[in-house]
C-alpha cells in the first residue's frame, strides 16, 4: 500500500469513528432525556385535607406537563412512607424526595428559623393584605434565600416554595367568654409546638398540648377551653360543635406550608429541570394566595351562620394583646440567631 493509500485508509477510518462516536452522543442525549425522574412526595397531610389540593396541584401538575414526561412525582398522601416526626429526617437521608410541612413541626431541626410564619401579627391583619404581603416579602426580600440557606445546611433540603394558607386565631369553646386581655389569663389553651407555646405564655394562659386528632375530645372533657387554630378547623375537625366562638382577624394573620426537597436530588437534576420546578413553585405560592384568601372568608361567614359567634375586640383591648405578645417575637430572635434577627426586622419593616 502506498502513503497515499494509507493515508485516505487512516483518514476514513477517522471519519468513521466520528460518525460512531456522534451517534453516540445523540444516542446518549436522548437516552437521557426519555430517561423518567420519579419523584416520592409526602403530603403529611391527608387526602382528604381541606388544604391540600390547594397548595400543590398546580405544582405537581405543572412540572409534569413542562417537563415533557421527564419529571413523575408520585404523591403518597399522609405519612404513608414515614412517621410526621421522623419525615424531615427520611428527606435529609433521601430516604423521602418531598415532602410538604408546617415550620412548626421541626422548628428546632432548623433552629426555628421558618418559625417567624407561627409570630402574632406576623403580617397585616387587614384581610385580604396579608396574604399579599406575605407573598411579596417571601419573592423580593431575603426571607426565601435566608430560610433555604437554613434548610439547606441543616437538614440537606432545599426550600421549593412557601404556600401560604389562613392563618390561626383563637377558637373558644362553648360558654368561654373573651372580651379583654386579662380572660386569657389562666384559660386552658390549647397550641402546637415553637411560637405557639410562647404565645400561651405571653397571655398568661395554660398551654395544653394535645395532637390534632385529641382536640374535640380535649374539648368536651375540659381538658381545653381554647385553641390556636385555623378557622378551617371548624370544619376540618368539626370543631364547630364544641365551640362557641371565634377570635377576628386572627393573631397569626398569615400562616404556610412550605415544600421542600432532598438537596442532593436538586443536585442531581440538570439545569433546565431546575427552572421548570422553580416556575411550577411560583405558579404554586400565587394559586395558594387565591385558595386562602377563598377559603378564610368561606368559613367565617358559614361558622358564623351556624352558631359559632365571630369576636372582635376593641381597638383599645386588641392594642393591650398585641403588647403582650411581643416577647413572643424577642423569643424568635433568640431561637433563630441572626437570621431571625434579620427576618424579624424585614417583618417589622415591611408587613406591618
């Protein structure tokens, strides 16, 4: 063979190993791309939960339609893959993709830093400003990057967005009176975990813990006379029947889930998948807005037709609570160090 033969024979067979090699890369891009991402997403929520299709059937539906079939979350309602305790823990392992919480529920796994939703007067109460509020402070302040920085060292999740629901109040029961600040005083109040407790404090009241489930039983027993509750839990929990009356507005004005996911799944997702989740999320937050600002109005107006008396305190007395319950937000700076500090300040600021 001469050098010239040689040559054109070394040449074509460049020519075909890049021609296998392209086809390679093609193939490979495309075998990616048809590649499905399924996503396991716990609710901690029921079902049937009033809340729950309004703060995360946009999310879910828009990121399987955007990305094309690439994303699949499947949703398993409840605690069905963990425990509500031990879920934040199983997202942190990546044992759970998703899942959707109240800040409350581990505020001390995350140094109580998304507590600042559970503060008294955390947002207008003027209704339906609030929401509103919240929503813009959550997308053009520091609150979302502060608190997914948090969530991100701390418990190896990303926060995906904040969906906000109404906020929580005090619910009576039947023949408990309040009209002045000083009725709180030795009431046997109901609360969650985190602000609520300090919110029990603050109103020299005697916090009462029980599980949500408890609470109409703790009611009829006089274990509790009140609680801090969303108006929905009327209905919900069908608190209607042991309660008498409804404390309006509400002390938390503004309350929220918040959707968060394992960071090393976000990692692993490649940059235009990540846009897609990000728009679905914000799509979500503004949807979420409407349903709460529909849902707080619907119940008060029905549990006022059906014998539960709606409250509303004079100026004068709601200025005297609302001076109560500030050391409730020196708590939260405290709990949540600088970052609290910095979130309390916007709040201060801005919402009220």
């Amino acid at each position: 063979m001469n050098r010239k033969s040689l040559l054109l024979a070394v040449l074509w067979v460049l020519i075909i190993s890049l021609i296998v090699d392209g086809f390679g890369l093609i193939n490979s891009a495309i075998a990616k791309s048809d590649k499905v991402i399924e996503l396991k997403y716990q609710t901690n929520l029921p079902g049937g939960h009033i809340l729950l299709s309004g703060v995360h059937d946009v999310f879910i539906s828009e990121v399987e339609k955007n990305s094309k079939g690439r994303i699949k979350i499947n949703v398993f309602p409840g605690t069905q893959l963990s425990p509500l305790k031990e879920a934040m823990s199983a997202v942190t392992a990546g044992v759970i993709d998703m899942i959707l919480l109240y800040p409350s529920w581990y505020a001390g796994q995350v140094k109580y830093v998304s507590e600042f939703i559970a503060l008294p007067y955390n947002f207008p109460q003027k209704y339906p400003k609030g929401y509103h509020t919240a929503v813009d402070l959550w997308y053009n302040t520091d609150i979302h990057k502060i608190v997914d920085s948090v969530y991100r060292k701390q418990v190896n999740a990303k926060v995906l967005y904040s969906a906000p629901i109404p906020g929580k109040t005090i619910l009576l029961g039947k023949g408990i009176n309040l009209n002045e600040l000083e009725d709180f005083k030795g009431l046997k109040l109901r609360v969650g975990g985190g602000a609520e407790i300090q919110i029990a404090r603050s109103l020299k009241a005697s916090p009462v813990k029980v599980t949500t489930s408890e609470i109409y039983i703790a009611f009829q027993r006089g274990l509790a006379e009140a609680a801090v509750l969303a108006p929905y839990a009327l209905e919900t929990y069908k608190l209607k029947e042991v309660c008498g009356s409804i404390l309006w507005p509400p002390l938390i004005p503004v309350n929220t889930l918040i959707l968060i996911i394992n960071q090393n799944k976000w990692n692993s997702l490649d940059d235009e998948l990540k846009e897609v989740m990000e728009q679905a999320a914000k799509k979500q937050t503004y949807a979420a807005l409407e349903k709460a600002i529909a849902l707080d109005s619907i119940v008060a107006e029905k549990s006022n037709n059906e014998g539960v008396k709606i409250i509303r305190l004079s100026d004068e007395e709601n200025g005297r609570v609302e001076k109560a319950l500030m050391p409730v937000w020196d708590w939260y700076i405290r709990e949540a160090g600088p970052n609290g500090r910095t979130i309390a300040n916007i709040l201060r600021s801005k919402a009220r």
